[in-house]
C-alpha cells in the first residue's frame, strides 16, 4: 500500500478511536471531574513543556516533569500524594487527590502571581524582541486620549492608587498588565514592514486556576471563556471610571451615552483589551497564539531573531518564522509549567493533620504578610527606602530603643 493511503487509513482510525473515547469520557464523567476537565481543555500546547528538550528555555526539574505529566493526563497529584484528606486553610478543607481544591484556596502568599508574573514578562520579552516598544502596568494608557478635566482628576487618582495592592479592591483606575505603543493595527497583518499602521494596544495576562468553577463549561474552553470574561471586565470599568470622572456625560450610565473613557477604550488596537490567558493543563487561549505568531513574523523581519534557523535549530521544520515561533511557544509552556508546580507545591506547608491547626497556620502566615509591607507607607521615599530601614525604624519606635536613643 503507498505510503499516502497508509497515513489516511491510519488518520481515519485513530479518529474513530478518539470519538468513541470522547464520548465515553463525556457521558460516563460528571461535569466537575477533574479528568473529564482536563480530556476537553489539553491542546498541543499543553503537551510542549513535556517536548522540550533540557536547554535554557525548555528545562524542568523532576518535580515539574512528574507534576506535569500527571496535569497532562489528568492524573492524581504525586506532590500531595502523601497528605491526601488532610487538613489546610482558615476552613480546614481537606486535600483532594489532585491537589487542585490546594491549588485554588484563597492562601496567603504570592498566590497565582508565581505564575503570572514571569509570564508577563516572557511575553514583555517577546514583544520587544518583535520590535515592538512597551512596558509593564500601563497607568497612563488614557493619557493623551481623554480631554480634560476628566484626565486630570482621573491622574490624581492614580497617583494616589499606584501605591495601594496590584489586586486591591480600593483601586477605581485601570492598569492593563502590558501597553504596546506600536502594535499593528489592522487583525490581518501581511507584511512585517515598516509601512504596517500601528496604534496603542493593551494586554491583560490571566492565570487559570484547576478549581471547577472555571472549567465548568462544557461548551467553551475555559481559557477562551475566560478571555471572554476579560474583555467584558475592562468595559465595565471604563463604564465606571466614566460615572465616577465624567458624571456630567454619563449621568447614573443609564442613558446608554458612552463616556469619554469608553471612547477612548475603544482606540486601542481591536477596539478593545487584549486577553493573554494560560489555563491549568497548559493551554492558552486562541488571541495568545496569535499574538506568539505576529511577534514571530515582524521578530524575523527585523533580523533580531535571525538566530532562529533550521540550520541551528533542528527540533522544527520550516523557516525562520516557523522555529521562532517554536521557540516562543516552548518558553510559553515551559515557563507556565514550572509556576504551576511551583505554586502547588509551595503550598504544601499549609497541611497539616488537624483543622484548627491549619487554621492557625493560615493565620500567622496572613499576619506575617500583613505586616511586612514597607514602613511609612506607599509614597516615594518608602518605595526606594533600603530594607534594612525597616530594622531601624522598628529599632526607633520600641521602648528600648526609644530610652537608648535618648540618652
């Protein structure tokens, strides 16, 4: 038989097998089963963390590589393995198989940020090396799009929000994750030239957490539910900043008038936000992958990525373009992989064998990351003040120190 009609043969019985499996899975596992979840989310994506091979970008600890296998097929969490139905939170919820219930617990620390934070700056990196001038915390994306006097209550504001909680509940202001100031403008880019038009674009990176909440929809991925829900979010809160700035435009925001801070949301590149979603089992949202192959393409037009050739790089085939946005995808994965078995398994002193002793534990740990914020607030000199003044000032306002420091 030829080789073409043995692929196709091959093709249309792996496929069969794979909808009886689908179906089996879909009918015989409940909604929040954590392997049915995992069997409609995992993309290829999901699998490159376990492809790559063990360079800079693509390297893992074993941990990570147990960890991620077992995340990959939908496995029990070989980490907690050891403290399943144990105790852990304020609640004293006991520990799943899966780890995932430990993964989603409003615990103190860092939180989902292990995660999130080194994969804005991944996508930061690859932005820039794409030609692209941005940076991170966009304050100042209405600047110069909003007339005043809306703008100049709206800076003060800000002014005062820049020091409170990257998260916190106070903020009325918005501060996408990354701001592009020469994106390409038109969704269909076909050259990588200088002529391409450019304007602002606006990024917003999430981090899925294993919970079922957010993998309970069976007609939607989870993470393109998600990017959903984000361009959503930021309406809503241009829709607020207007009735808080702009009241005499809007009114209550019952009028359907659009203010000037709606408007001016709307003049970013897509009209709107940009969602940059990874999910829990590795997969990114559809608008993530386009935005790796758009920094491939202008990436290699510059020359910056010119390093990235089949000639170096065996792992791909193709041009240029194909293997940068191998490499891209690669560090994508790996990145998000490791902070999430980093996240989890961090999280493990949390266990203990009894619920009034985990309760007690979250609350010394929330205690103790209440208290080491810097001293004297949020303003400029407390955020470039060295971290051995807080010794000193604790030194200053004790009772000791006080007699001693007057003589």
């Amino acid at each position: 038989m030829p080789v073409q009609g043995t692929k196709a043969l091959t093709d249309e019985v792996e496929g069969a097998r794979w909808t009886v499996l689908d179906a089996r899975i879909r009918t015989q596992l409940p909604v929040e089963d954590y392997e049915r979840q995992c069997w409609q989310n995992v993309s290829r994506q999901s699998a490159r963390a376990l492809q790559n091979p063990p360079d800079e970008l693509g390297f893992l600890s074993n941990d990570t590589v147990v960890d991620t296998w077992c995340e990959y097929l939908g496995q029990p969490w070989p980490g907690g393995r050891d403290h399943v139905g144990l105790f852990f939170g304020h609640n004293g919820e006991r520990l799943d198989k899966y780890g995932r219930n430990l993964a989603s617990a409003p615990l103190p620390g860092k939180g989902f940020r292990v995660i999130h934070d080194p994969l804005e700056r991944l996508v930061l990196d690859i932005l820039r090396e794409a030609g692209f001038i941005g940076h991170q915390q966009g304050w100042n994306m209405y600047h110069g799009k909003v007339p005043s006097p809306y703008i100049d209550s709206y800076s003060t504001t800000i002014n005062r929000e820049r020091g409170v909680g990257r998260h916190s509940k106070e903020r009325i202001c918005m501060a996408p994750d990354l701001i592009v100031y020469n994106y390409p403008s038109t969704e269909h880019v076909r050259h990588a030239g200088r002529n391409a038009s450019t304007a602002s674009a606006i990024f917003e990176v999430k981090t899925l957490s294993p919970g079922p909440s957010r993998y309970k929809n069976v007609q939607q991925l989870a993470v393109e539910s998600r990017a959903t829900a984000v361009v959503s979010e930021y309406v809503r809160k241009a829709k607020a900043i207007d009735r808080t700035f702009a009241s005499d435009v809007v009114g209550d925001g019952s009028s359907g008038v659009a203010g000037p801070f709606e408007q001016a949301l709307s003049t970013f590149c897509n009209g709107r936000v940009i969602p940059i979603v990874a999910g829990a089992f590795g997969e990114v949202n559809k608008e993530f992958d386009d935005v790796l192959k758009l920094c491939a393409r202008f990436a290699v037009a510059r020359g910056d990525a010119v390093y990235n050739s089949p000639v170096f790089d065996t792992d791909e085939k193709g041009n240029a373009e194909a293997v940068t946005l191998m490499v891209y995808r690669r560090s994508v994965a790996a990145t998000c992989a490791r902070g999430r078995s980093l996240h989890k398994r961090s999280r493990l002193h949390f266990v203990r064998g009894s619920a009034a002793e985990a309760a007690n534990v979250a609350r010394e740990a929330k205690e103790h990351f209440t208290s080491s914020g810097r001293p004297g607030g949020y303003g400029f000199s407390a955020r470039h003040a060295p971290r051995e003044y807080a010794f000193y000032e604790q030194f200053c306002s004790s009772r000791d120190g006080q007699s001693y420091w007057m003589g």
